[in-house]
C-alpha cells in the first residue's frame, strides 16, 4: 500500500497549558459510577464542577521555510481554571492577536471540550477542527448550548469554519503535519479522536494525542502503515490513557513493553497516561520527558503544565 506524503516540517515545540482533567479521580469515578457507569452519556451525568479542570497544549509548528503555525489542541474543561491558565501562559492575548489559527478539538470528553467558552471568548470565529464522529450534542454545543443535567453551559456561538476529519481520512493540514481520527467507542457515551502526525526532516513522525483513547499501538501502527517517513519515529506527546485512574493493570503493562518497538526518541506523555504507567515506562528506559510539578500536576516525572517539549 502506498504511503501517504504530508510532506516535511522543521520542528515542533508543543506547551502544556493544562493537563489535569479533574482534581480528583475518585470522586470523579464515584460520580459515573452513581450515575449509572462508564456506558452512561457525559452530557447527562450531574458533573461536580468543583472537580473540573482541563487538558489543553499549545502547539507552534515551523515549515520548512521558516514560517510558524500555531494551534490549540483542545481547551479544557472548567471555564474559571483555563482562563487562569490561558492568562498564565499568554493564550489569551494569542488568540485575540489571531496569533494562534486553529482550536483542533480531540475528542468530546468533557475535559478537552466543555471549557469551549474560554477559546471562543477570545477568537469567536477561531477555525475548530474535529473528528466527524462527534454526537448531535457536541456538534450544539460548538453553537452554543446549555446542557443543565451536565452542569456545563457554551455561550458563545462559534463563527468560525468547522473542519470535519473523516475516520480513517489523512488530513494534510500543512506542511509536515496531518490530522487522522481513529472511530471507536469510547467511555461515558463518545466516539472518536481525531489526532496529529508531524514529520520532521531528518528525525521522523511525531505523534501527538489528547487521550489517545485508540492506543499508542494503533495510533503508531497507523503512521507505520501510512504515512511516509514512518520509517523513523521520532515522538510522542499528550495523554496516553494507559492507567488513567491510577491503576497500571497487565494490559498497560504490555502497551508500555510494546512501545520500546519503535524507538522513539522522546516521549512527553501526560494527562490520562497515568503516574504509575510512567513510572513503568522510566523503569522500562523509555526516553520519558520529564516536567516541573507545577501548576496542579500532580508530579515532575511528566511534562505538566506550564512545561514545553522541543522535536
Ligand atoms: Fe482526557
Ligand atoms: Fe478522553
């Protein structure tokens, strides 16, 4: 099969603005659990907002040429706490610059999407991406919607174009980077995440994720099979949903020893990948990036927030 060429990008640098999805993963589960599990739909389960926080990273992009290309990768959860982190790390003034071109939305987990309003605030009409596997729910509430039961609320009607990846479909977004979602059941009633390939010259493929709910596996597979380049992977960055509420059970523990296949050079995980499934991975001599602590996140063994990563 042919591979597909996205062509050739110069670096990327990617910031962690936030990467704590919730406080406290207990009360969290507590809370689906009540609700009726992990089947039950996230836009009718009564969400503790005091409990919110959000996964959001910032990605800056050079070409070739030496032009940068900057965008958000998701925009959290709890309005009140990315505002604080958009003012801490100047997102705020970047997006009404119109420095910042594009709000690529993962998945339709709370804690990547439901904090819309903060983005929107700035950039009503900022280009949002996302996979074409959101519900009717996700695609109202990009309008502007309020789901009481859920306690969450977007005020701000998006105005901008909405670009739909296809599953499956290598979207070239530009030079050196491309966006693919992978459809899949995925917990709390979603489906689908749309993730990132760069290729760097002369390193070769990054893989960039929110959750990564489809796996490291088929997400590196998939670049493998693909997409050109994919004969060096270069790295990785985001939430690798690998122990997301703690526990590293066998399964994580097979995903950790099957990832040392592809001899990537640097891997910035975070958010949902799980403190003991890094540790795993550090135990396991995985080139772990490591982070500051700061911020709320919850250990430096990670990139957290405020913590940058150069490929
Ligand atoms: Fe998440
Ligand atoms: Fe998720």
């Amino acid at each position: 099969m042919k591979k597909t060429d996205i062509g050739e990008c110069k670096s990327v640098k990617v910031k962690c603005v936030s990467e704590l999805g919730w406080f406290d993963s207990e009360k969290l589960i507590k809370q689906i659990e009540t609700a009726g599990g992990l089947d039950k739909d996230q836009w009718t389960i009564p969400w503790d907002y005091e409990n919110a926080a959000g996964s959001c990273s910032l990605i800056d992009m050079e070409t070739l040429d030496g032009k940068h290309h900057k965008f958000l990768l998701d925009t959290g959860w709890n309005n009140p706490y990315m505002d604080r982190a958009f003012k801490r790390e100047g997102i705020d003034k970047a997006l009404k610059n119109g420095e910042i071109e594009a709000l690529i939305i993962s998945h339709e987990h709370l804690d990547h999407f439901w904090g819309l309003e903060t983005t929107l605030k700035y950039k009503p009409d900022i280009k949002i991406i996302i996979p074409n596997t959101f519900s009717a729910k996700g695609k109202a509430f990009l309008k502007g919607a309020e789901f009481k039961e859920a306690n969450v609320k977007n005020g701000i009607s998006h105005r901008g174009d909405t670009i739909k990846v296809e599953p499956e479909e290598v979207k070239k977004l530009y030079d050196g980077c491309a966006a693919v979602a992978f459809d899949l059941p995925i917990i709390i009633g979603i489906r689908g995440e749309v993730s990132l390939y760069f290729n760097i010259k002369d390193k070769g493929i990054v893989c960039v994720a929110g959750c990564c709910h489809q796996g490291i596996i088929t997400f590196a597979e998939f670049a493998k099979k693909n997409i050109a380049g994919s004969d060096k992977m270069h790295g990785v960055y985001g939430g690798l949903h690998i122990a997301p509420f703690g526990v590293l059970d066998d399964k994580g523990e097979k995903v950790i020893q099957d990832m040392a296949k592809y001899n990537f050079k640097k891997i910035a995980c975070n958010h949902c990948t799980g403190v003991e499934a890094v540790r795993k991975m550090i135990e396991t001599e995985l080139p772990i990036v490591k982070g500051t602590g700061r911020y709320g996140s919850a250990s430096d063994l990670y990139l957290g927030a405020g913590d940058e990563v150069f490929f």
